[in-house]
C-alpha cells in the first residue's frame, strides 16, 4: 500500500503533463520500465527463454522410453539426431539435427501439481506451500518473488533506451487467475517485465506504444519533460522513499525509449527477411520467437516468450485429452519449425556465446497415460501434469551442445541422475549472469529476502 500510495501521488502531480486523455508517456511504459544496479561480471550477458504454456510431456519428445510398456512409451517412436546416442521423437526430424547445439536436462523437479502454482515455481525459483500446490486458484499478488527476469533487469546493469526484461505475446492465466512469477512481485511495478501483449504475427503488429501522440511533436515532448524534471526537483527532498525513486527512474527510461530509434526498430519484424520468417513459422510461436531473437540482438537482457502452441484449438500443452493427435498436429510442428531455426539464427548472428536459450514448461506430463496425479480430469488418451521429473532444453552460453545432464528412471516418474531442482536451476541462471543468489534483495518497503533458495549447479556450463 505504500508503495502503490506514493506513486500514485507522484503520477498525480504529473496528470498536467497529459493532452487529449493521452499522457506523454504511457502508464504501460511505467509500469514495464527497470533501473538496475552494478554488479560482478557473469558468463552471459541476455537470457531468452521459451515457456511452453501447459507442460510438455517429456516422454513424448525428448526423454523417450522405447523400451517401456506401451502404456508409458505411447504412439510415437524415437528417431536417430545428429549426435550418437541421443534420440527424439520421430515428429521432431528438423530438431534431430540440431541436437548438437542443445544441452538436454532430463531431470528437472519440484512438487508443483498445478499450473499456477508450477509456472510460479518455474519463473521465480519460489515453491508456494503444500496446501496450494494443487491449487489453481493461486494468484499473481505484489507479495510474490519476482520473475528471474526482473532480477536480472535490476540487478545488471546494461545499455539504455532499452527494457531491461521484455515477455510476450500475452499474459498467462488459469482460467480467470492471474498465474504468478511473470512480474516483479514484491520487487514493485517499477521493475516489472515490458509486455508485449499482441501477436507478433498479426499483419497489423506494430507497438504503438513506443510512438509520439500525432498531437505531440518532439519538441513539445522535449519541453514537457524539462517540465517535469523541475517538478521532480521540487518534490525530491519531502518524498525520496525508495517507490518514488523508482518510478522516476521509470519515466526517465520511458522517455529514453520514446526517443530511441532502436528500441523502436528492435520491436519492427518487417525489417527481417520474408524468407527467414518463413523458416521460424508463420504462426504466433514462430513470429514471438523471432522477435524474442530481435530483442536479445538489440540489448535487451531477458526475454520471455509465452508459446500458445497452437493456433487450432489448444491453447496449450494440457494435453489431458488426445495427448497424441494434439501433439502430432498441432503443438510439435511449430517446435519443429522454430526452435531449429532460431538456433541456427543465434549462430550464425554469433549470439549463442553470450546468450542463453532456455526451452521449458512449468513441468512434465505423467509417463503413464490415462493416470491421474492432479486435481483436473484426465483420460485415457491423455496424460496429467507430472513435476516429479521433466525435461527442459538449454543452448549458449557457454554450455557444451549434444549432450544430455542427468537423467530420468527407467519409467520416467523421477530424477535417476543429478536431480536438479528449479531452484537450483533458477539459482545457476543467476551466477550466469554475474548475480550472487545468496544475497539479499529488499522489496518496495525496502525489507530484504533471500534471492534465491538454490544452489549454482556444478558441470552444468562448460
């Protein structure tokens, strides 16, 4: 409350600064912008993550169990990749000659049964506690952990005109429940990730938010914001709390990027070859990834891409229902044009050496079709959500390509080699960057907390 009190007292002093209704810099782009502080050099300077939305089932893709009863290995067989000894599944054969540029993590876990509470889990490192681990009711509040690319936003410093952390094309939500981890959480709105909130292959795709008003010209703009920096001065003495410290940095930043012909151009998919398009999939997986490979080239340090897998009827990976046709029709395809594409994109742009793809849900699927381990209703032709074990996919950034980091059981219900926890995992992402997770972050009330309960996972980077 008090942080929410005094930024709206600031941004009421600046309601003069507004034409027609419109105000010269958007409530959108305050709420979306960070200031960060300096600290220690990492190994990576950006991160691009790709979150499939639903939970991918891992033994239907790439932790495949052949050799299982049919009633864990399924409908789809495995096929040979371009690195002995590693397999996919048979629907994935642009993927199977890539594998050399991925690091596999099959052992991946935590106790999250649910999609809010998972996704909270996967985005922030954080488990909520046992009662809400089943629950989907579990909401976005300003009490959470923040999003790891909200910390890395803060936390690193690097170059301006630029959002620290970008996520898009949507926001992800369990039926009318905001899910958590996608924000700054207690860290307050001023760090909070810039949305995107449009699909990026619409043919109308343009962030109008990053334009002038037509009634404002330059330098109209220019002397407004002369304007508000006197009034800035006036107030810095009587409410220097650490909320109005950051909203100020945030208009400052907004402004920087109103001016910026770069961050403008970075968010400008037209500029990009239509048949490179064509190769990343002209669909919204393939264009949001395109566009999160544009973000990283610019600068931004962290980008979230949220993948609706499908433009048909699913809106996920939830593949309760007819878990094989949906994956065979509808969500392996988009994989199969994108992801390659993207990594072929990132080398040949030299970009895979500094930055790290991460490809993951907010957990697996059960190796035993039809079971039921959550609190949603699941059939015979589907498999339910599982994060006992699951499989996520990691490039760049210093990790040795075509290889696998521990694995799953003989039936793939748990960690069988080097579990990795996604605090763990959450807490090697922070080193990556140069960023103690032992140390202490405070909130908009200037309390502190732990960043991270993990701990940096040995041999996981070269």
């Amino acid at each position: 409350m008090e942080y929410r009190n005094a930024a709206e007292r600031l941004i009421g002093r600046r309601g003069l600064l507004q034409t027609g209704g419109v105000a010269l810099l958007s409530a959108g782009l305050l709420n979306r912008l960070s200031a960060r502080d300096a600290t220690r050099k990492g190994r990576i300077k950006s991160c691009l993550m790709l979150f499939q939305v639903g939970g991918v089932s891992q033994i239907d893709t790439f932790d495949m169990k052949p050799e299982a009863d049919e009633t864990i290995r399924g409908e789809f067989r495995p096929i040979d990749t371009n690195v002995p000894g590693m397999s996919v599944c048979e629907h994935l054969p642009r993927m199977s000659q890539h594998m050399d540029q991925v690091c596999v993590v099959r052992s991946v876990y935590h106790r999250m049964l649910c999609h809010n509470p998972a996704i909270y889990a996967a985005l922030s490192g954080r488990e909520v506690g046992e009662s809400l681990a089943i629950s989907s009711k579990t909401v976005a509040s300003r009490e959470d952990y923040p999003h790891v690319g909200a910390v890395v936003g803060r936390l690193t410093t690097q170059p301006l005109m630029l959002p620290s952390s970008v996520s898009l094309p949507f926001v992800l939500r369990n039926a009318s429940a905001t899910s958590p981890g996608q924000n700054a959480g207690f860290m307050g709105a001023a760090y909070d990730p810039y949305l995107v909130l449009r699909d990026p292959n619409a043919r109308e795709f343009k962030m109008d938010e990053l334009e002038l008003p037509t009634n404002i010209n330059p330098a109209r703009a220019a002397g407004r914001t002369r304007l508000l920096q006197r009034f800035d001065e006036g107030i810095r003495r009587v409410e220097e709390t650490a909320s109005v410290q950051a909203y100020r940095e945030h208009y400052r930043r907004a402004g920087d990027l109103l001016d910026s012909n770069a961050t403008r151009s970075a968010f400008d998919l037209s500029q990009e070859p239509e048949q490179l398009r064509d190769r990343y999939g002209r669909n919204m997986v393939g264009q949001s990834t395109l566009l999160g490979r544009r973000l990283i080239e610019a600068g931004v340090p962290f980008v979230t891409v949220y993948s609706p897998v499908s433009e048909i009827n699913s809106p996920s990976w939830d593949t309760h229902l007819n878990n094989f046709p949906r994956l065979k029709q509808e969500l392996l395809p988009p994989v199969d044009l994108a992801l390659p594409t993207l990594l072929d994109d990132m080398r040949d742009r030299g970009l895979l050496d500094d930055t790290l793809v991460i490809w993951a849900g907010e957990f697996g699927r059960t190796p035993l079709i039809g079971a039921r381990r959550s609190n949603n209703t699941n059939n015979a032709t589907g498999r339910d959500h599982w994060p006992g074990c699951y499989t996520i996919l990691m490039a760049g950034g210093g990790l040795s390509g075509g290889q696998y980091y521990g694995a799953s059981d003989r039936l793939g219900w748990y960690p069988r080699e080097k579990p990795l926890h996604i605090a763990d995992l959450m807490a090697t992402i922070y080193d990556a960057f140069g960023i103690d997770p032992s140390q202490s972050i405070s909130d908009s009330r200037g309390r502190p907390h732990l960043l991270s309960e993990g701990r940096v996972v040995p041999g996981l980077f070269a």
